[in-house]
C-alpha cells in the first residue's frame, strides 16, 4: 500500500493517519489475543507502519490520529490529559498535524482566518501549513470549487496582516484562475441560506449540506421537508440560478443589477465551472417543495394545480424538473471523466439512476391520476402520509450522507 501511494508522487511526505480508532483492540482484536491497551496498540502499528516509511525514504504525518479519547459525545475531548507515556511513544521522526475540516465558503474563511492568525504568532512555532480536498461520499463536488478557500489561505500566509486585502484577492483569482471570485463564493450559497446564523464555536465542526440533501432527497415521500417548513427555498434557489445564469452569459443586454460589475464569461473563462451549481440551483428551485405542493393540491382536490405541478404536458414542473434532472447527471459526467478516472463514476451514476427512476414513478402515477380515462390510479397514497420532523429543532442546520436522505429506511 505504501508503495503503490508514494510511487506516482514527487513528494516524499505520506499521511499514514489512523483516523477515528477509538476503541481499537476493544472488539475482534481482544477475542484473538487478549486484553491489550488500546493506546499501547495504537503506538505499536504506528511505529510498525513508521518502519515501513523510512525503508522506503518516506516522511510520515499523522493528523486526527485518536490514540485516547473518553469523550462520548463528541469528536474531541476538550479535557483530554495527554501523558508523557503517550507522546514518548510516538517516534520522533512523525510529524503531527493539527487539522479543521470546513468545507462551506463563507465559513472556510472564517476558520482560515482565525487559524492563520493562530499560525502566524512567531509564538506559535508552526512552520508549515496546507490545504487537504477530500473526496468523502461520493466525490460529488467540483475540487475547482475549492479555489477561492485555497487562494484566501495562500493570501493569509503572504502577509503579515490578520486580513487579506480583498481587492487583491479578487484581481489575483481573476488572474491566476480566470474567474470571477464574488461569483464562484455566491455558488455557495448552495449549501448557505442564513450565513449570518451560522454559529461559529467548539461545537460548530460541519456546516450544512443543505444543497446534497435536496438533491437526493427521495422525491415522492419528501421525508425531509418539515425540516425546511417555513423556509421559502424556491425563491432563495431560483435567485441563485438567475445570478449564476448571468454569470455564464456574454449577454450585456439580459444582466440585472443583482450582479454588481456585469462581465462576460468570455472575459474569465473558468467561469463556465459555474454551470454545474446553476443547474443544481435549477433542479432544486423545482424540487424542494415540489412534494408539499403536489400535497396540498390533492388534499383540496385542485386538480388544475395538480396538472401544473404533475402534468404530462411539458411545461408542468415534473417535465421541467426531470429534464434539468437529466442536464445535471450528463454535465456532471462529463466535468468528472475530464478530470478524473472513470472509476467511482459508478457511485453517482447509481444515483442519479435512482433519482430519475423515482421521478419518473411519480410523474407516470401523477399522470395517471389526472387522466380521466386512467382508471389504474384512483388515489395517490403517497401523498396522503402526514410527514413529522425528523431532526426537532435543527431546521435545515442539518449534514446528511447519501443514505440518510435518499430513503426513510435509513434515517
């Protein structure tokens, strides 16, 4: 494994992290060889595996590496008492990384400026600093997304001020990267209703991942939705797709004041990495209420309503719907066989197979129900099932994998 990680790499450095082992020898490991701390089997692999890096010329780095942790509700334990015992253990060759994993672009460079600030106390002694992507849960996003976090932490460690200049920041993205920087942090928006309400502490280690869960949120039963009750996503997504639309266009003549400076994409080509979270915006703006409304237009039997929303003509928002449906999965492959090895594509495509299928079920038993001489559907049951909060009190605060929102079962 060493070998085939290091082999296609320039660098010598490897991050050999055993991330999460809490509990390590606790289970099938006690019933092979007995009782044995857990922390004293955590510090024998991790010199073991020390051994295998410096046969093969190779600098390890361990970060997020849980050797002990009695906190039960959390990730880190704050009160945590490392021993002497302990550090003595790690070899000395290892360097320890302290890591944040932020993903949201308003919140990356609040973090990134509180720990850059941190870093650059001649205090302090940190001598190095990166940026990780990582491609958790499908790999769904665009790693050029990233950019703007990446040039705002290579900005901090350029200067000796506590912030960036923003002018600058935003001449040097549209330079190095040939893109808009206010448009590629407006995309994420995606994922950010209530910037200004993101509590920012100890506790606050993810923000949302509104956008993934309305995505693969199964359409028909929309079990997720009283957790966005009261939240007037239509418009906040359709906004977003009108801004993002404009800054794909060269079209001077359709730009609205929403955004400050019109430009053309021409101008700043990267821009066009924008198209992915416009139709994202799209496919949403239709989607989130879709099963709310659809429900209220049964329940008073508006059947005028019902043909607009499920139609089968294609104006009606399902037809909408599943066509940008369809834009988004074909994009989507085609930005990812551009970058990246087909394999893994799989994940996504099993995905979006199973949105589409759903919203195809939907639409032919919505169909079915208006047509008059369709006598195979009477009723549509499921939007007669009374939907409860799932999550009390967390809104759309909410970082849901794949399985969680794409079916109940799961939740």
């Amino acid at each position: 494994m060493v070998r085939a990680i290091s082999g296609p790499l320039r660098s010598r450095r490897i991050h050999i992290g055993m991330d999460e082992a809490h509990g390590v020898s606790e289970g099938r490991y006690r019933q092979l060889f007995g009782y044995k701390d857990s922390t004293q089997v955590f510090t024998e692999h991790l010199r073991r595996v020390d051994e295998i890096c410096r046969a093969h010329q190779l600098e390890p780095m361990i970060w997020s590496d849980t050797a002990k942790n009695n906190q039960l509700s959390g990730y880190y334990d704050p009160n945590s008492q490392i021993s002497s015992e302990l550090t003595d253990a790690i070899p000395s060759g290892i360097s320890t990384v302290f890591w944040e994993f932020w993903t949201a672009l308003p919140f990356t460079f609040a973090t990134v400026r509180a720990s850059m600030k941190a870093s650059k106390d001649p205090n302090a002694g940190v001598k190095h600093v990166m940026t990780t992507i990582w491609g958790d849960e499908g790999n769904e996003c665009d790693l050029y997304s990233a950019l703007p976090g990446m040039l705002y932490q290579a900005e901090s460690a350029y200067t000796r001020a506590d912030e960036v200049d923003a002018e600058l920041l935003r001449r040097k993205f549209d330079g190095i990267v040939g893109a808009d920087l206010d448009d590629w942090v407006y995309a994420s928006k995606l994922d950010d209703t209530q910037a200004e309400s993101q509590p920012i502490s100890v506790n606050s280690h993810y923000t949302p991942n509104l956008a993934k869960f309305l995505l693969w949120e199964e359409p028909f039963f929309s079990f997720l939705s009283p957790q966005y009750r009261g939240y007037d996503l239509e418009a906040h997504y359709s906004h977003l797709a009108s801004y993002l639309e404009q800054a794909l266009s060269s079209d001077f003549s359709t730009m609205t004041p929403s955004i400050s400076l019109p430009h053309s994409v021409d101008d700043l080509p990267l821009n066009v990495r924008l198209k992915l979270p416009y139709l994202l915006a799209s496919v949403l703006s239709l989607k989130c209420h879709l099963r709310e409304r659809l429900a209220n237009a049964y329940r008073l039997g508006d059947r005028e309503e019902l043909e607009a929303l499920g139609g089968a003509g294609e104006r009606s928002r399902m037809s909408r719907l599943r066509g940008l449906v369809d834009e988004l999965h074909a994009l989507h492959r085609d930005n990812w066989m551009s970058m990246y090895k087909p394999f893994g594509w799989e994940v996504l495509d099993l995905r979006y197979g199973g949105l589409r299928a759903r919203l195809e079920t939907m639409h032919r038993r919505l169909v079915a129900y208006l047509d008059p001489a369709d006598a195979s559907v009477t009723k549509i049951e499921e939007l007669e099932v009374e939907l409860e909060t799932i999550y009390p009190n967390q809104g759309c605060s909410l970082m849901l994998d794949y399985a969680r929102c794409s079916r109940p079962q799961y939740i």
